[in-house]
C-alpha cells in the first residue's frame, strides 16, 4: 500500500515508547507557538498557535526554529 500524506511519518506510526518529547506552548517575540521540547535539549517550535496572519511571517516563530531563553508559560 502507497500513502500520499503530507503528515509526517511520526504522526502516523506513534510509538509511546519512540516519545521522548513534550509539547508545551509558550511565547515567542510575543506570538503563541506550541514546542517541542526534548529533555537536555532547547525547545524547538512545533507550530504557530495565532490566528493573526502576519505573525506566521515572523522567522523567529516558524516551525523548526531553536528558541533560545525562557518561553514557556
């Protein structure tokens, strides 16, 4: 079988044991974004949370950026 998706391979065979991740959502530049965050690692953007349109131009926010300093909640 032949799966055309543009979901990521993680989504759809999830493991608990392969999860070594948590999600968190935080601020960043002032914009809600969702993390992910592995442990001994920095938090890393999953995805932008805001509705307002220019805030997903930002490159600062955009999905797979390294935040560096304190951003969670």
């Amino acid at each position: 079988m032949i799966m055309y998706t543009p979901v990521p391979p993680e989504l759809l065979w999830f493991s608990e044991e392969n999860n070594k991740y948590q999600l968190l959502e935080g601020i960043v530049e002032g914009i809600p974004v969702q993390l992910r965050v592995v442990e001994g690692q920095l938090p890393i953007v999953e995805r932008v949370l805001s509705t307002e349109p220019g805030h997903f131009l930002n490159r600062n926010c955009q999905p797979g950026r390294v935040i560096k300093g304190d951003c969670t909640k």
